[in-house]
C-alpha cells in the first residue's frame, strides 16, 4: 500500500481507539479528579459494559439496532448505579483513604472478574453492529499533472466506526456541558476544588461522590458498549482499556478533561500510526515512555494544574 | 497403595470386616483403606487433565472437556483399562504457562495421577512438559506443536493423537501452489505455534515454487486487526491465515471488510475459526474461500460409521455445534485428538500390563512401539502412523472449501504427504 492510503488507514484506525479511549479516559480522570480515586477497577466497569450489552441484544432479538440502543441506553445507567452502590458499600466505609481505595478497588477488579467468569463464562462473544457497511475510500494521486481520485486496494473503514467517533465526540461534549453549564457540574467542580469548603457550603460531598464514580464507570461502560460491535465480549478485555487509559490520564493532567480528550486522541492516533509502520509492541512502549517523561518533566500532566 | 495400611494386617482387617457382617455388600460405607483391600488394582486409573478451562484457551478447554467425558465413559463402558475404571482429574492451567508447570505437579504428587493429559496451547505445552520430564509423569499433549518432534521437549512427552503444525502445512503448501497462487502472505499469530506456521510453510512452499511475500505476527491477545493489514503487499494472490484466541471472530470479519469485493485467494487453517459459528455476520466473504480442517466440522457425505458414532458419542450435531445449543460450535478439527489420545493410552496400558506409577516407563516404551493405527472406533478422524521416535502421529489432513455458509471437503492429503524426515531420537533418552 502506498503511504499516503496506508497512513490515511492508520489515522482511521487510531481515531476509533482515540474515541473509545477517551471516553473510557474521561470516567477514569473524573473519578480521580473529583474523588482522589485511583480506580483500578475502572477496566471492569468497562468489560462489564461489554457483557451486559451482549446479555441485553441477545435478550431483546428481532433487529440488531433495538437491542443495541436500548443497551446503549441501559447499560451505562446499570454499570453506573453498580458502581454507586460499591462507592456507597465499600469506599465510603474506608473513608477514601487513597492507599486502601487502591487496594478496595483492586479487590473490586477481582470480584467483577470472577463473578463475570462464572456467570457469562469465558468465551468471546459477538455482538451485531446496527449498521455496518463498508466504504472504500478514494485517495488523489497526480497524473500527468492533474489531481485523480482512485481507489487504493484496502483503504477503506466501515459505517459503524465511523459511527462510533461521532457518538463518542457526542457524548464527550454532552459531559463537557454537564460540568461546565449545569447546577450539578458547579457542584462537582466545588468538590473537586475543596472538599472541605464543599462540605461548608451545604454540597452534599458524600453523594457527590457516589454520583461521579457511577458517572466515571457509565462512561466506560458506555464506550465499551460502542466498542462490542467491533471487538467482542470477553471477560479479561477490561485490562489493555484500564493501562491505556491511567496512560492517557496522567499524559492530560489528573482530573483535566481537555487534557484527557487531547491526550486520548495523541495515544489512539499514535497507537494506531505507529502500530500500522512499525509495531504495536513499539506503540506500547513509546506510550508508557511519553509517562515516563512526563512523570519526570511535567508531573502535573501536559494540562494539569499544579497545585499549591 | 500400601503405604496407607499400617496398623493391621491385610488378612486380619479382612477378617475384622467379615465378622462384623455385611461387608461385601458394605463395599460403599468402608472406610477408605479398605476399599480396594481385596485386590489392589481395582483403585482406578487416574488421568490427570490439564485443561484451558479460563483463558484465552477457554473455547478449546470446553469442548476437549466433553470429548475427554465422552472418550472415558466410552472406556468404562467396555469394562475400563486391564479391569480398572478410569477416573479423570480436571485442573484448569488458566491456559497460562506458569501455572501448567503446576498443574502437572499437582498430578504427579498430589492427586496421585497415572498420567497426565490433554493440553492445547504450544507455550503451556513448552512450559509443562519439563516438569512432566522432571517428575517421570508421562504426559500425553494434544497440542499439533511441532515442539514435540523437534527434540524441544523429553522422553516423557508424547502427542500420539493429533498430527503437528510442520506435517500439517508440508501436506497443504501443493494445494494451495498448484490450485491458488505462487505469491503468498502469511498472517500468524506471534507465538511458538505460529512461528511453527511460519517456518515450515515458507520452507514448505518454496520448495512447490511458492514464494512467501510477507509474515504479519499478530500477538494472539490483539483485539483490533485492520492496523495490520495494510503490509498485505499488492503482488500478493494468496491470503493464509491462521489466528487463535478470543477475538478470531473479530480478526476475520476485519479481513473481509478490509479487501472488501476484490479480495485475492484466502487459505486459512480453521483455527481462525474454531468454535465461531460460520453463519456468523461478517463472514459471507469466506464464501469460495479454503480451509484446512484437522477433521471435518460438517458431516460429509461420505461420512464413516466412525466419525458418526464418535460425534453422537460427544454430543455434536452435523454442523458441528452441541445437539443442545446450534450456537456452540465445537473446535471439531482439534478435539478429536483427545479421544484418540486416550485410546493410544488404553493401548499401551494394555499391551504394557500397566500397574501402577512403576510401570510408567513401561507404558511409555508400550506407546513408542506402536505403528499404523486404523480408522476405527478409536480413530475416527482417520488412519494414523506413530513414529515411536520423535513421539509424533502423522495423519490424513482436510482441506474443505466454503459453500453457501458451509464447509465441504475438496481434498484429503495421504499420510505420506505429511512425513518429513526425524528430527530426534528421543528413545536414546533414558527413562
């Protein structure tokens, strides 16, 4: 394939991981901005999302897209109100202590992992996309010094990616509004600046925190709901969405959303770029050492604050 | 067996028993010890399982789950191996090296196990088998690694039930030069049996005047495909793959989505979609398309006596998929191999006299002399050669076509067609 299809393939490819990932990203970043969560459940949230979607397209039938929008509704509200009840049952109880959230949530990744093993089982299982159908992609090249358009062998992307970045950039810009325009983003964004004048000012801290670690995994669960259709359901999916997106956190800044969107869309770009030209294994490994740079040079993240 | 009699004597607990009535008809209620008292043979054999229950082996595990049900219910049903029943001991290895390696431990020194049996995936092979070495514990795979003939692994390793990768590719590169294409791309998954693919085929096909034009490795984790399939260069007329792990299904729809209407020739090894429904959405593409099968998921029309005995024994309708749920397909080419298995074990259990864990060496040189083995009830995938030396089968292999959703053989290979020269004289170790 010439360089130009191959790249403009690649590009493609990264911007679907960039989506899902930013979603999943954002759910990660909003808990730990908020909450001084470090969730590392956060993966599970997303697998669950991919396996409660496939129990529900499969137990609706008829056309593949009413199974999938009534999933793509449900499921995040259900992931969401589990992870309400595990913040309400579970953190709350150790006080959000940051070294025994780590270890509570580790535990949480456990009993998700296992539970989903002996109930779903451990295979793969498809889910049908609504729709889904392939365009192939036209590319110019120049002959006899005039711009042709042809159709290079390979080059193309199907209905249904092209879907999922859209409704990812929908659902990114919708909780962009909820924390920005609205009376219960103010309130979260109080809580994240001071938790104790928070508390002061009559907010409701404890449930503010229940609400944004059900909202955190609903977004997972909600990108991978949007990713099944593509890959399937599976029970040890939730780790690669959980490295990728601490990555893409601590790359944005903890807790920054326009840095967690810039980030994932750096990450999936170059994981898909990189991937394609030289390895993926090569992609991994210059993800965690752009960490590790950043950790070193820039430890409040490229959009992060540094506090006082 | 009689290290756990200590305080009486055989002869005086025997009369004990007697006296205190009813102990023939009691054989239930005795206490442990007791219990194979009268003769110590009747205590089962144990065959230890080491099975990819969980995983990314965990579509595989299933089904060489039920075929081992189904191969040992066969077994004790026609009065077990030299009068005793056969009992299998199921541990899951997570299909994970690391913990195979304990598993087949936990076989030798605590459940007591005769053998051990039935692992899959190469890298848990590679990893158990020197454990199984180390512990004198004759350890049966069904794998189709060519780490078994290559001299990689001990004395105490054998896969007599299912053919090896190199034997596989050797019989299907004239196939696929003669009636495909001359200019190939391989995609494999990056582990040892995709190296196995790799390798033998390329040599394979330049020796047919093929020539193998790229190797894609995708690591059999991968979830997302179409990345890779842009260094499918544009000379290339033939397509072969092979895939393994939880996103097959994934991996082979990206294929037909990328190519799209002008795809070139595909070969692939049904691997890519072991336990995938071929009705699947996405996969109307592979219409026309070649697969080589270990044994044919769809009953043929020439279907053996055997093979259907042997599908009805295990359970599997003549689509492939459980008579219970059309949705679970089996990993039909693959599984055969641990019926067969178990069969070559009664085999050599019976022409050894095995006893006990003593006469594991026994059954072990029992097994390297065994030759020819005939399509039977025992072998229902086909006739069957054992070299006693590289402790390796050949056998007949498939290649099916894809028509109208359905698979339907084209071609069966000789068993002459997949030898190729030992590589390891693994009798010259000791026992």
């Amino acid at each position: 394939m010439d360089f130009g299809p191959y790249l403009m393939l690649a590009s493609l490819e990264g911007a679907v991981t960039a989506a899902v990932l930013a979603l999943t990203a954002v759910g990660l970043s909003l808990v730990f901005g908020v909450m001084r969560v470090v969730n590392v459940a956060h993966g599970e949230f997303f697998m669950l999302g991919a396996v409660l979607a496939w129990w529900m397209t499969s137990l609706i039938g008829g056309h593949p897209a009413l199974g999938f929008a009534v999933a793509l509704i449900v499921v995040p509200v259900l992931v969401g109100l589990l992870a309400a009840a595990a913040d309400v049952t579970i953190l709350k109880r150790i006080a959000y202590d940051p070294e025994r959230t780590i270890v509570a949530t580790i535990g949480i990744l456990y009993i998700l992992q296992q539970v989903t093993l002996m109930t779903y089982g451990p295979d793969a299982r498809p889910v049908e996309p609504p729709f889904n159908t392939r365009l192939a992609l036209p590319w110019v090249e120049f002959s006899d010094g005039r711009p042709q358009l042809y159709w290079p062998w390979g080059l193309s992307t199907t209905s249904y990616k092209l879907g999922v970045i859209a409704a990812a950039s929908v659902v990114l810009i919708g909780v962009w509004i909820v924390m920005a325009r609205t009376r219960i983003g103010l309130v979260m964004r109080a809580t994240q600046m001071d938790r104790d004048m928070a508390l002061a000012f009559g907010i409701p801290v404890e449930k503010v925190y229940g609400l944004v670690f059900g909202l955190g995994a609903g977004l997972a669960a909600m990108a991978a709901v949007l990713i099944v259709p593509i890959q399937q359901a599976h029970y040890l999916m939730g780790g690669d969405p959980l490295l990728l997106s601490f990555i893409v956190v601590i790359i944005g800044g903890l807790g920054s959303l326009p840095g967690t969107v810039v980030a994932a869309i750096l990450i999936g770009l170059s994981d898909g770029i990189i991937s394609v030209f030289f390895s993926p294994t090569l992609a991994k490994i210059l993800a965690t050492l752009l960490v590790a740079l950043v950790l070193v040079f820039r430890p409040q993240g490229l959009f992060g604050v540094r506090r006082a | 067996m009689t290290k756990i009699i200590k305080a009486p004597t055989r002869r005086s607990a025997l009369k004990t028993l007697a006296l205190g009535g009813g102990a023939a008809a009691a054989g239930a209620s005795l206490p442990l010890w007791a219990r194979y008292a009268q003769a110590q043979t009747s205590e089962p054999i144990r065959i230890g399982f080491q099975v990819h229950r969980t995983g990314i082996g965990a579509a595989y595990g299933r089904w060489y789950d039920r075929t081992t049900t189904a191969a040992v219910k066969r077994i004790n049903d026609a009065g077990g191996i030299n009068g005793r029943m056969v009992e299998v001991i199921a541990e899951d290895d997570g299909t994970d090296p690391k913990r195979g390696a304990e598993v087949v431990e936990k076989f030798a020194t605590q459940h007591n196990c005769d053998i051990g049996f039935g692992t899959l995936f190469s890298h848990v092979v590679i990893g158990s088998a020197p454990r199984a070495g180390e512990l004198k514990l004759p350890y049966f795979v069904v794998s189709e690694g060519h780490h078994v003939a290559s001299g990689m692994l001990n004395r105490y390793t054998l896969q007599p039930g299912i053919t090896d990768v190199k034997s596989q590719v050797i019989a299907m590169a004239p196939f696929v030069s003669e009636n495909l294409g001359k200019k190939i791309t391989m995609i494999y998954p990056d582990f040892a049996f995709g190296h196995d693919h790799r390798d033998y085929f390329s040599e394979a096909i330049a020796a047919q005047g093929g020539e193998v034009v790229a190797q894609i490795a995708i690591p059999p984790t991968e979830t997302s495909f179409t990345k890779y399939f842009p260094k499918i260069p544009r000379e290339t007329e033939v397509v072969y793959h092979v895939m393994v792990g939880p996103a097959v299904l994934t991996f082979v729809k990206e294929l037909g989505e990328f190519f799209g209407p002008s795809r070139p020739e595909m070969f692939g090894f049904i691997d890519s979609l072991e336990a995938v429904d071929m009705g699947s959405a996405g996969l109307e593409f592979l219409d026309g398309t070649y697969f080589w099968e270990g044994n044919p998921r769809y009953a043929q029309a020439d279907q053996t006596s055997h093979d259907k005995m042997y599908r009805e024994a295990v359970g599997v309708d003549e689509n492939g998929a459980s008579v219970s749920d059309p949705r679970d397909v089996s990993t039909y080419a693959h599984m055969f191999g641990c019926w067969e298995t178990l069969n070559v074990v009664k085999a050599g259990m019976e022409a050894s006299g095995y006893q006990g864990p003593a006469d594991r060496a026994a059954l072990i040189e029992a097994v390297e002399a065994m030759g020819d083995m005939p399509l039977s009830d025992d072998h229902p995938q086909g006739a069957k050669r054992f070299n006693g030396k590289t402790h390796q089968v050949f056998g007949h292999q498939y290649i099916s076509k894809v028509e109208d959703g359905r698979m339907n053989v084209v071609h069966t290979t000789s068993i002459e067609d997949t030898l190729y020269p030992d590589e390891v004289d693994y009798t010259a170790q000791s026992l």
